[in-house]
C-alpha cells in the first residue's frame, strides 16, 4: 500500500474539544497536507479527496477507509491512491484493494 496515512484507516480521531473531528484541517510539515473530516474519519468531501499533499499525492477515502467507486467517462474505475507521479496508483472499495 502506498497510502502515507495508514496510521488514521480505520480510525476515529477528535479535535482539541472532545468532538469528532470535522471539515478540513491543514497540517504543516514536511510536506503539507489537507485532511478531510466526517464524523472523525477521512472521508472525500463530495469534491475533494481525504488527503491532498503540497507535492501532489491524493488519497480518496470513505468512512476512514480507502475508496474511491467514481468511473471515467469510459467506465474505468478512478484510482483511490495516487502518488506524486501519478503514474503509480492503487484501486480499492471500501478499503480493499482491487483491480480497476
């Protein structure tokens, strides 16, 4: 898995109040990151992914795990996880893995 965020699949975090985490928050570190927040999970907002790094990478998320069931206009199914590259990608739905 090329996923950069493994360590928050499957998880549920709260903000500094004690509340499920919600809408988007912006981490600075190395590279800077945008996470999406549902409920305390990573999940796509509708129209951005869960995780979008400076450098590029993006990770489509679902209920805090992996997913992306959106199809191109050929009716391929859309990468969940796309590295910097965009040339090295991983399918899943429902945070598992799958053949596109």
């Amino acid at each position: 898995m090329i996923s950069r965020v493994k360590k928050f699949i499957g998880r549920r975090f709260k903000d500094e109040n004690g509340g499920l985490k919600q809408g988007d928050e912006y981490l600075d570190g190395e590279v800077g990151v945008i996470l999406r927040w549902k409920d305390g999970r990573l999940n796509d907002d509708g129209e951005f992914p869960a995780v979008e790094f400076e450098d590029s990478h993006v990770e489509h998320f679902k209920e805090g795990r992996p997913h992306n069931g959106a199809r191109d206009k050929n009716g391929k199914l859309k990468p969940a996880i796309i590295g910097v590259s965009g040339d090295i990608v991983e399918y899943y739905i429902n945070g598992r893995q799958v053949k596109p």
